[in-house]
C-alpha cells in the first residue's frame, strides 16, 4: 500500500468511528451502555457491525476507499 493510500485508509477509519457514533436508523447515539458497535476490518474496509438498543436496527456501516453506486437506466 502507498503512503497516500494509507493515510486516506486512516482518515476513513476515523471519519468511520464518527460515522458509528450514531444510529443510521434513529439517530440515536449508539453509545448508551446496551447499543454495541464492533469495529473489525477487511482488507482496505473498517466495518462497524452495530445494535442500537433503542429501535433495535442492526447492520454494518462501512467505511471504504471507495464507493459504488447503482445508475438506474432512464
Ligand atoms: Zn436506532
């Protein structure tokens, strides 16, 4: 991995903790002492595997290098 690689791969894990702070569902902070977020990672990807506790949402918010995206046909 280049440098510059690497030090975007870093930036996107912490804008990803920030990203994990939160419930994508609720809004709710996910830092209440029943919610739990895991943080693991695969290869250039930082995944946060979430449970929000007040509306019960699990799911993973990844944090990438890259992002990709559908484009419906007109
Ligand atoms: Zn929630």
């Amino acid at each position: 991995m280049n440098p510059d690689a690497q030090k975007s791969s870093l930036n996107g894990a912490r804008q990803g903790a920030g990203a994990a702070a939160w419930c994508p569902a609720c809004g709710r902070p996910l830092t209440d002492k029943q919610s739990l977020v895991v943080e693991y990672w695969r290869a250039d990807e930082v995944i946060y595997d979430c449970y929000c506790s007040k509306c019960e949402w699990n799911g993973e918010i990844v944090v990438g290098p890259r992002v990709v995206i559908a484009e419906y046909a007109d």
